[in-house]
C-alpha cells in the first residue's frame, strides 16, 4: 500500500509506528518486479500479522505520545485488529525558546487501522486504513519593536508562512491460496496526497494547493510450476 512520505517533521518520527512494523526493506535502484514503475527508492514496510491476545501501549517522548491497541477478534471469526495513532506537542516544547513576536507551531499526527478475517482455512480478507498530517506555520508580529538591536528587517514585518502536507491510504485485500502452490491476493485501494502552502512578506500573498490521488485495482499472483525451481 502506498505511504505518501516516510517521516513527519525534521524526521523525529516515522509516519507508521514502530510496533506495527515487521520488518523494513530498502531498495535503491534495482526494485522487485513488484513494484512495478516505481522511479524512486524504496521503503518497503512489512507489519505485523499475528496477534494472539488482548494488549496495547502508550509511549511519551518530549515531542509526541503514541498508543497502541491490538487483539484477537471474539465474534466467532478468527483474526484481529490493530489500531494506532500518534499525536505531537513540539509547539508546546519549543515555546519557552521562541523570541517574543514570533509565532512558531509545528505539529504531527498519524494513525493506523488493520483489522483481518480468516473467512476459511484458504481465504483472508483485510481492511486497511492509514495517514498522517503535518503542520508547519511561522509568524511575525506586524506591530514593530523599534528596536534595531532585535527586531527583524522591515520586510519581514508581518511576514507569515504556513505548510500543510498530509496523506489517507483505505484498502480491502482478499487473498486466496487454495494449495502450497498457488496464491493469489487482491487489493482495492485509494491513495490521496494533499500539500498546501500559504506565504505572506510584504505586498506578496501566494497559495499553492494540490492534491494528488487515485483508485485502484492490484493483483499477485503466483503458481508453482516446478518446486522450489520454477514460479509463475
């Protein structure tokens, strides 16, 4: 499933927390097949697939709080859910070291969403849902000091800028492997990535705004020709 960026502000964190994660594959340059027309590095992020109990965790650092909920499903069906988020404070951690007049809030937040059904001993459906936001907005009072010793250049008077980046990921997958030979997996999925920017210094106001998101269909599939020699 696609990550719209790996890590939030200044790289403190990763967009997916470390408790979800499996294993993480990099690839620079030479891809699997699997990854299809990508042009880029990759980061390919395996979570976790076994959850036998009831649990969960919360960690705190000085610039964000995570938690972490997992468990088996009681209703009859075999499987599980997994939910975490995570939220940011930096704002509230750099306050005490932001210069009078100036106005400096940056903040992160992601969450992830994993729930499977076991429909049959051969057949798994997933649902997934996952993303994150990060701000970062920068301000100068319009009201000057009068003080050259501390006060920023006119032209920086008043000047503002404001970045917001985010992305949502939402998918169902279906994988059947009716034999140690065949598999196949199915994945309907939608991506969107969204970035926007609002600058002000002077007489100049700009924004900028995109959004970048698609729908799609995958499947993968595979059949053993030859053990262990030759696979479709």
């Amino acid at each position: 499933l696609p990550i719209g960026y790996p890590f939030h502000l200044l790289g403190l964190n990763s967009v997916v927390q470390n408790d979800i994660i499996k294993s993480i594959d990099i690839y620079n340059g030479a891809y699997p097949v699997r990854f299809g027309d990508a042009t880029g590095g990759i980061i390919a992020i395996e979570s976790i697939d076994e959850v036998k109990k009831l649990g969960g965790h919360t960690t705190f650092s000085l610039w964000s709080s995570s938690v972490l909920l997992k468990g088996p499903i009681q209703s009859g069906a075999d499987g599980y859910i997994i939910a975490g988020a995570r939220l940011s404070y930096l704002d509230q951690t750099l306050k005490p070291y932001i210069p009078s007049g100036v106005e400096l809030i940056p903040r992160y937040g992601d969450a992830q969403f994993k729930i499977r059904f076991d429909l049959t001993e051969k057949q798994t459906l997933y649902f997934y849902a996952l993303g994150a936001q990060d701000t970062f907005i920068a301000a100068i009072e319009r009201k000057p000091s009068w003080d050259p010793t501390s006060e920023p250049p006119p032209e920086l008077i008043g000047a503002s800028i404001a970045i917001n980046r985010a992305f949502n990921t939402e998918a169902l997958r279906h994988i059947w492997q009716p034999t140690g030979r065949i598999y196949s997996e199915s994945t309907l999925l939608y991506h969107n990535n969204i970035m926007y920017i609002d600058g002000t210094i002077g007489i100049y106001d700009a924004k900028f705004h995109m959004e970048d998101g698609y729908a799609g269909f995958r499947n993968e599939s595979s059949f053993e020709l030859w053990k262990d020699h030759v696979i479709l």
